[in-house]
C-alpha cells in the first residue's frame, strides 16, 4: 500500500517502510494530484483537511478512529518563566487551561461537521469495533522505540506518556483515551 508522508519527514517515512508501507513524500499542494493520478491512495489526515483539501473525492474511505493531535501548546524560555510572578505563571497556566478546553471543542464540533459533510458527498466511513480499535492502538504502541530518542526526545517522551498515564487514571480518560 502506497501513504503519503509530509515532505522532509525522511525519518517517519523510514519508520513507515519498516513497517511494510511504500511511502510517498510529497508537499501538501502534490497531494489531490497524488491521489488523482494513483501515485498513492491512502493520506493520514484530520478530517477538516481532508475536507478542505478535497482527498475524499480520490479516496472515498475513512477509518473511524479517534484519535486528535496536539491542537496547540505555549512555548515558553526557562528565562521568560523564571522572570514571571508566581501569579503570572498561574495565570497563564489557567489561561492555557481554558484555551485547550475551548480549542478541543471547536476542533471536535469541526472533525464532525467535516465528516457530516464528506459522507453527505459520499464519504463512506469504516467504524471500528471496540476489539479492532485494541488491536490498532497495540499496534502503534509497538511503533513507540522507533519514535523515542529518535524522532521525539526520549525525556519529553517520557513526559507525554506520563502525562497521558495520570491523565487515564486521575479524570477517568479510561484506556485508548
């Protein structure tokens, strides 16, 4: 199966190979004429830009899988944080707080409506049973040491999955959540 990789990503598109995939690296505007041409059939791709973009009309089928990215962060120097107030660093971070709460929201109201559009124009979606979606997170999960110290700095990768742990286990996230 031919996917597509974003351009200069030379290390995920080895990571793909090694997991029997023939990626394709491509800039974003060679990815409709990719898919009109056959020079690959699959994109891993958010909803909204599959529909902004146009790929499902070249490629009518969508693993429901859910799975969001990282929507945003704030990146901050070790020397602006030390320089804040006690009171400025807890009210950016309460800031930050209430800005993810509001930029998941608008970013899963707008994941549904892109699909709500898409399968009005033909989309045809492909749900996954709980067993399936098990079986698809083992598998990414056994992708992990390719990306640790490799692609993601191993102690911010620690972080994450630390992160995601507590997360699980504090506000009842539940496994695969």
């Amino acid at each position: 199966m031919k996917i597509f990789a974003w351009a200069g990503d030379a290390p995920q598109a080895d990571i793909m190979k090694g997991l029997g995939y023939h990626p394709v690296v491509l800039e974003v505007a060679d990815i409709l004429p990719g898919l009109q041409t056959g020079m690959i059939n699959m994109v891993p791709t958010t909803p909204f830009w599959a529909l902004t973009l146009q790929f499902y009309n070249h490629a009518p089928y969508m693993l429901e899988l859910d799975w969001a990215p990282l929507v945003g962060a704030v990146i901050v120097t070790r020397k602006a944080w030390d320089a804040m107030s006690p009171a400025g660093r807890e009210a950016l971070v309460k800031a930050g707080a209430e800005a993810g709460v509001e930029l998941r929201a608008l970013s899963r109201r707008e994941q549904q409506e892109s699909v709500a559009a898409m399968k009005k124009r033909g989309l045809k979606v492909q749900s996954l049973t709980p067993e399936l979606e098990a079986e698809w997170r083992k598998f990414v999960e056994g992708v992990y040491p390719k990306l640790r110290g490799l692609e993601i700095p191993a102690d911010l990768f620690d972080a994450v999955m630390q992160a995601i742990e507590e997360y699980r286990k504090n506000a009842g996230g539940g496994a695969g959540k």
